[in-house]
C-alpha cells in the first residue's frame, strides 16, 4: 500500500497543505521524530539541522533553488570551471510526452530534475516498454512539488522537467564493495571547507549502507547514530580514493558561497563525477553531538536575508 502511487500522492497532497498553511508544522513534525520528540530551536538555532531550518525561512535561497535543481545546476557548475566533472547530458524535456526515444543511446538514465528518487535506468533500449516507461513519467510530474516534503522550501521555484544523462560504469573495486548500487560519496563543506565525507552503498528495497570519514580520511564511524533507521555496516573500510584531492578541490570551490552545502560524486574511471549539489540532507544517520558539532560549522553571519 505505502508503495503505490495513489498512497504515495495522497502523502503528498496533505504535505503540501501542511506547507502551505504553515511550514513550521512539518518542520516540528519532522525534526521531532528523529530527535527523541524535540522541537527545533528557530529562533537561536544550535546544530546543523536547525540551522538549515532556519535558512529555508528566513534567506535568500535562490541560488539553492538554482543550485538544487538536477538540470540548472550544471550551469553553476560549469561557471565555477568544473563542466568536465558532469555526467554527459543528452536531452532536456518539459513533459513525459516530449521525450524522444528514438534519439537517444541503447542505455542511459531518466531524471526528474526536482525529485528524490526519481530515476529510471536503461541498460538496454530495445528491451524496454517505452509506453510504460512514458506513462512512469507522467506519474512523476503529477506529484506535489518534492519541496512539501519535509518542509524543503528551496525546492518549490523549480520548474519540473525530465533529462536524460549517460549511465555511469563503476570499476570493479567499486562493484564488489557495493555489488548492489552505484557508490555515492557525499562530500560536507562549509564555506569552501571540508568537513567530512558520508558514503552511501548497496542501496535496495530494505534500506542502504553508510561509512563516515574526515576530509583527512579518518573513520568518523562513532558519529553514525545507533538509532540509524538505514544499515550501518562497521566492518567494512573504504580506502582512500585515488581522486579524493581533486573531490576536495571541487566541493571546496562549489560551496565557497554557501553557509553548507553537501557535494555528492560517483568515480567512474578514477574520476569523480557530480551528481547533485544537497542543501536540505535528510537527518538520522548521526549522533545529536555530531549534528551541534556540524552545526557549529554553519556561519549564519555570511547569509543573505529574504
């Protein structure tokens, strides 16, 4: 049930009620969930997660906006001289029904440019119903904006639309410590510094795992919360990527403008490639005293007010 689309749509539309009326309502509901019944501290906001509350309500986030969004960002990001670090775009549509198939290489990605989760791999064209596919789409842009969920206002300006991008090929090394998904290496940085590096891998149905490390590759694993909803694999040690000083350049100049800003790469080839530029994280992969000590690392000074 909670998997269907009319489940699914239904959650959403009473999200986007909850926002309309008052965005504080889901932001109380939501931070108090994760900690232990507690509400956000909006008015002198303390760790990370209060902070970037804060943020969504009181400053100018339209470089979030920007920034956030799966298709403009690469705009940003090639402004900042890092074009060749992207994955190669195909095509950009507006609506299910513009998408061009037939133009389009054997395998390749589907995005929505505004959602989470929203994404369809083709590893074969000719394998594939291109009617069920189009009609997955559709589905997509008829859902309330992504931004009601959880109270991530920076999301609502964006205009939806759908783009297709190249499938990426991990090595080898990758695969068999994550034989079940791509590896994502989610790079925190706050105003052009390097705080930490959050690795997610082996994502399926029943949740994924996670491996912290320190910008000097240091295992942070005592940060991960015992309570972590998701699968906290302690054994295992990911090795210091050949690349992670090139990933360190491009997070510390991608988010030298901003308060906090999370870089997320694949690494294809030894070569880190952006996926998406994260303002809003989603919250319970951490200790409380992790989250005041990021949120120590957040200067509210520097942000430009509505």
């Amino acid at each position: 049930m909670k998997n269907s689309f009319f489940y699914q749509y239904l959650t959403a539309v009473i999200k986007k009620i909850i926002v309309s009326v008052n965005p504080k309502w889901e932001i109380n509901r939501c931070y108090s969930k994760v900690f232990s019944g507690k509400k956000p501290n909006l008015d002198n906001p303390r760790n990370l997660i209060e902070k970037i509350y804060w943020m969504e309500l009181n400053a100018d986030t339209s470089l979030w906006t920007k920034c956030a969004d799966k298709y403009r960002m690469r705009e940003y990001v090639e402004e900042c001289g890092y074009g060749e670090y992207l994955p190669k775009l195909y095509a950009k549509w507006d609506s299910a029904e513009e998408i061009d198939f037939a133009n389009l290489p054997n395998e390749f990605v589907l995005k929505a440019n505004d959602g989470c989760g929203t994404v369809y791999i083709v590893k074969d064209k000719n394998k594939e119903d291109i009617n069920k596919v189009r009609k997955m789409v559709k589905l997509w842009m008829k859902m309330p904006h992504f931004g009601y969920m959880n109270a991530q206002l920076h999301y609502l300006p964006i205009k939806s639309c759908i783009i297709a991008e190249e499938l990426l090929h991990q090595s080898d090394e990758l695969n068999i410590l994550s034989p079940n998904s791509i590896v994502d290496f989610k790079v925190w940085s706050f105003a052009g510094n390097i705080e930490s590096v959050l690795i997610t891998y082996n994502r399926s149905k029943s949740g994924l795992s996670v491996d912290l490390y320190d910008s000097n590759w240091n295992d942070l694993k005592h940060n991960i919360s015992s309570k972590c909803h998701y699968t906290c694999e302690r054994t295992k040690t990911f090795p210091q990527p050949a690349c992670w000083d090139k990933m360190k350049e491009i997070s510390s100049k991608l988010s030298k403008v901003f308060p906090e800003v999370r870089v997320d790469f694949y690494i294809i080839r030894n070569k880190p490639i952006i996926g998406e530029l994260t303002f809003s994280t989603g919250y319970g992969y951490f200790t409380e005293e992790y989250y005041e000590y990021l949120g120590d690392k957040v200067n509210l000074d520097m942000v430009k007010k509505k």
